[in-house]
C-alpha cells in the first residue's frame, strides 16, 4: 500500500505561487524543500505577519474540506 503524500499550495500574498507536495512546490519554485518547510512553521508565520508579500504554505485539506478558505483565517 502506498501513501499518499500531503499536498500543500504555496502563496506569497493572496498569490497562488505553487501547489502539490513539498517536493513538487521545491521543483517548480527553484527552492530547497527545507525553505518550503520553513514557509508552514509558527516561528516563520510570527515574523512574516507584517510582510503582505511573505510567503505561506497551506495544506490543502486544511480549506479544501469546508473548512474555509485562506481570506477566512484571521
């Protein structure tokens, strides 16, 4: 059986920059997939709160089973 890898979209702002897995977003972005990680974390999300343009990295079934989308968080 094989599982499934969790799927993530990338934003920077309320731009859609990338979606898929950590492997596919580092390959279509040019970034280390260490870099992409670091857009989910807490420590990352506290100092770019007051960037507009700061990168974030969802996962997808956190907004895509009805709970929301990403204008709802706040």
């Amino acid at each position: 059986m094989r599982i499934m890898e969790k799927e993530y979209t990338l934003y920077k702002g309320n731009e859609v920059i990338a979606e898929g897995t950590i492997r596919e977003i580092a390959q279509q972005t040019g970034l280390k997939e260490a870099t992409i990680r670091s857009y989910g974390s807490p420590s990352y999300q506290k100092i770019a709160k007051t960037d507009r343009n700061h990168r974030e990295l969802v996962p997808l079934d956190k907004y895509t089973l009805g709970r929301g989308n990403k204008d709802d968080r706040e």
